[in-house]
C-alpha cells in the first residue's frame, strides 16, 4: 500500500506514523486491489492556541475512478485519524459496491443492444 504521510505546523513522529499505517490497513484492507494511491494530511490548525484543531485529511486515488477524500476535525490527532480512516473504509466500500453493480447492469444491457442492433 503506497501512503504518502504529510505533517504541518508539527513533527510526524515514528508513533504517529505506524499509527496512521495501521488504521487505513485495517480500514481499507478490503479495496487494496483497487487503491493506487493513499495521502493523508495532518494538521495543527490553531497551533499552540489549543482546542478542537488537530486535523487528518486522507485522499484515496482509486485505479480507474475518482478520488475518495475524507477530512476529520478533533482535539486529539489519534482520535481524528481514527475517524478518518473509518469513514474512507465506509466510502471506500460504498463506491466499490457501486461500481460492481455498474458493471452489472452494464454487461446485463450489452446483449440486448448488440440483439436490437442485429
């Protein structure tokens, strides 16, 4: 799984980034096949002020599709990977679903026009 990690206004630790590995290998275990890419952003966004500002963007390039992008606010950045990640495995899941039933419908129409044609 290729994931690019970026830190802003901070240090990426060792921790923080075996971390952010494990969660979207658990969370997006299932579509590897179909993930070209993974970006996940962190952010400080009040700096040292304080409050609800740790900030985790996660951008899922998929292989023949449009991008997925997830974006999760907390006070704490482990808690809005957390997040993060679990909602890209539900998006992740649900535009998978969508695209095998595309090509469902899709191959279930092909005959039919090929048989209107003739």
């Amino acid at each position: 799984m290729n994931i690019q990690i970026h830190a802003q206004d901070f240090n990426l630790t060792e921790g923080l980034r075996e971390h952010v590995a494990r969660r979207l290998a658990y969370a997006l275990n299932h579509g590897l096949d179909s993930i070209s890419k993974i970006v996940v952003r962190l952010s400080d966004v009040n700096g040292p002020r304080g409050g609800v500002d740790k900030r985790c963007g996660i951008e899922i390039r998929l292989k023949g599709s449009t991008a997925v992008a997830i974006e999760d606010t907390e006070a704490d950045l482990y808690v809005a990977i957390d997040r993060a990640a679990e909602r890209a495995g539900r998006t992740l899941d649900r535009r998978l679903a969508r695209r095998r039933e595309f090509a469902v419908v899709s191959i279930a129409r092909q005959p039919r026009q090929e048989a209107e044609a003739g």
